[in-house]
C-alpha cells in the first residue's frame, strides 16, 4: 500500500496557533464577556444574537478572511450552503475523480446541481476540461478521498483561479488546525467545516471566506430558529482554541504508532502506513484476513469501535475501525485484512497494547 497524507502541524505551531486565537479574542471580547455563556435571539437590527455575530468576526481575523457564518447541520450543511449560493447560472459543479463523500454527494442531489469529476491529480485534464466545460462551481478537499490522491491543495486552488471563474468551495473537515492554510486563506471562496470535528458543538458548520457569499449564506438564516444562538457560538468558540494542540498531539503519536508497530515485526502484520482517510490515521494490513477479528477484540479491550464525530470532545480513547470503500478504491479486497487506528486522546503504548492483546488468540 502507498499513500500520500497532510503533513501536520507540530506541536510548536499549534502552540502559536492557540496563542493566535487567544489573541485575537481579546481585541473582540473585554473580559467579562469571555465569563458569560452568550445571548438569545434575533438581535433587533442585526437579526441573530451578538455573540454569535463577534465569533464570527473572531474566526474571519483569526484566519484572515472577509467574513464567516455559523450554520446549523454541522459541515454538512455548511458545504450545502456553500454551493447553494456559490452556484452561477446553469454552470456545471465539478469535483475531484474519486468516490464522493455521502454527505456531499447527498447535497448534490437535494441542490439538483449536475456535477462532472476529473482527476485532479493529471493538472493538465483539469486544466482542460476547465476551458472546455461551463465550470460554476468547483469543489476541492483538501483531505485525501483515495490513498493514491498527491495533489497539492494549494496548487490546485490557483490553477483553477488561472484558468477559470468558477467559484471554489473547499472541504476543509479533517485538516483545519491540522495543516497549515485552509482554502480560504490560499485563494478558494469559501471554507467550510464543522465545529464538531474541533472539540466543539454538535451541529454546526463554519464556512469562511468571501464576504459576498458569507451575506448571501447569513441571508438564508432569518428565523430564529435557524440562528446558532450565543451559547453554543461560544462553545464553538472553546473549542477551537484547545483543537490545534490536541491534534498535533494525536498527529505526533501517530508516527510514534507507526514505527513501534514496524519494530515489533511481527509476522501477522504485512505492513502499516499513515494516510488521510479521511483524518490522517495509522493503516495496518495484515497477512491473513483477520481484520475482523482483530476489531472485535479491540473493542473488548477499551478501544472505540465507531467513530462519534470523528475526533470530536467525545472522541477519548482510541479507535479501531474497519476501513472505507472509499479510501480503498479498486482494492476492496483488503477490506477483510486491514484496519484504520486513531489513537484520538491515547498515547502510542496504549495503541500498541491494544493492537498486540487482539491479535493474541489468532493463530500464526
């Protein structure tokens, strides 16, 4: 197996990134606003409660960008917004040659959008099939969707900036406060993500970017029941400072996995390699197909057997799950010998103890 994934921040630059944040919060927030959970309602004259509206301003400087929102129905949604608004026409949506997140793909459907793929991987097809084809809307992740993806995000977004107009909206689940830029910040239109997947909130999204679409997104949201209330910004607002050094953390022990998993050498295990599938996670492949078998084992001994938010304040001890579809392609048939590891909050010797005691009662 062979894989291509984000290279993650280290620990130093997530401190930086947490101070960042904490910076930028006071020059919003006095001190005695940061103690208070946050208001209710649709604020006469601003039409959504003010500290959802000051968070949103503290995530736009934060990353740099014109604007944000926060929306109900966590990235999901937030992704569906996006296109809605982003949409020009009767363009055509296009999207990366790999299997389409559910989620995404379920958006697709409920806009109507008809959507193309091309290989962004060949920058010459996308580049073609940029001139040839009504391009509205592009859709790039900047996380992997199949183990042989290596193009570079940045590249990618300015290579369709050069040879189109289309408006580009960026997946950024699994990599913000992981990697170094979201879309936003390196050209895309807007950035969307869930607060969920950064120790925040259950159920809402961000989006970032273009100040235009941002107003076109807040516009959707009248009624106050479509408001993320000043509460749970708040909350979202938490979470995003603890997320950057949380996940470096994670991100250093997933290298430590991998190689105390390489020293062990044992004979059951075939190989073990790191990929974003879709949160960058330690992949092992066995000899035989016992994978099953090791996954029901893991979770007698402590290990999560799902994933809850994928990384999310829930998300604890570390889990053990059977590998997408997706993220294999063409190679289905290692889904009986493989299994994904995200040691979440664990360090890697609790990771390597789990994996050893569930393979013990299978036979060599």
């Amino acid at each position: 197996m062979k894989a291509y994934p984000l290279e993650s921040l280290s620990i130093d630059d997530a401190i930086q990134l947490q101070f960042k944040l904490v910076d930028t919060i006071t020059r919003f927030f006095n001190g005695d606003e940061m103690l208070d959970l946050g208001d209710l309602g649709v604020t006469p004259g601003l039409n959504q409660p003010i500290k959802t509206r000051t968070i949103e301003k503290i995530i736009s400087s934060f990353f740099n960008t014109e604007d944000s929102v926060l929306v109900r129905g966590s990235g999901t949604n937030a992704i569906k917004e996006a296109l809605y608004v982003s949409k020009k026409n009767n363009g055509k949506v296009l999207l990366h040659d790999a299997p389409i997140y559910t989620t995404t793909k379920i958006s697709l459907d409920m806009l109507s959008m008809d959507y193309i793929k091309t290989d962004f991987n060949n920058e010459n097809e996308l580049i073609n099939i940029l001139k040839t084809e009504n391009i509205s809307t592009v859709i790039v992740q900047q996380t992997r969707q199949s183990f042989n993806d290596n193009y570079d995000y940045e590249q990618i977004i300015k290579t369709i900036k050069e040879n189109s107009k289309a408006n580009i909206v960026c997946d950024d689940n699994y990599a913000v406060l992981k990697t170094k830029h979201i879309g936003s910040q390196i050209g895309a239109d807007l950035s969307c993500f869930s607060s969920f997947k950064l120790l925040g909130p259950e159920g809402i999204g961000i989006v970032t970017g273009n100040g235009k679409l941002i107003e076109k997104i807040r516009k959707l949201h009248y009624s106050g029941g479509s408001q993320v209330q000043g509460h749970e910004a708040m909350s979202v607002l938490r979470g995003l400072v603890y997320a950057p050094v949380s996940l470096a953390i994670q991100a250093t022990q997933i290298l430590e996995i991998k190689e105390k998993i390489l020293e062990l050498k044992d004979p059951r295990i075939k190989d073990v390699i790191i990929a974003n599938a879709q949160s960058k996670v330690i992949i092992v492949e066995f000899k035989d197909n016992i994978a099953k078998k090791v996954l029901e084992n893991s979770v007698k001994l402590g290990a999560a057997p799902y994933p809850v938010g994928s990384e999310s304040k829930y998300e604890i001890v570390p889990m053990f799950y059977r590998i997408s579809k997706s993220s294999l392609g063409n190679n289905e048939e290692l889904l009986d010998r493989t299994i994904r590891i995200n040691p979440m909050r664990a360090g890697a010797d609790t990771v390597i103890r789990i994996l050893l005691k569930s393979m013990e009662e299978i036979c060599l």
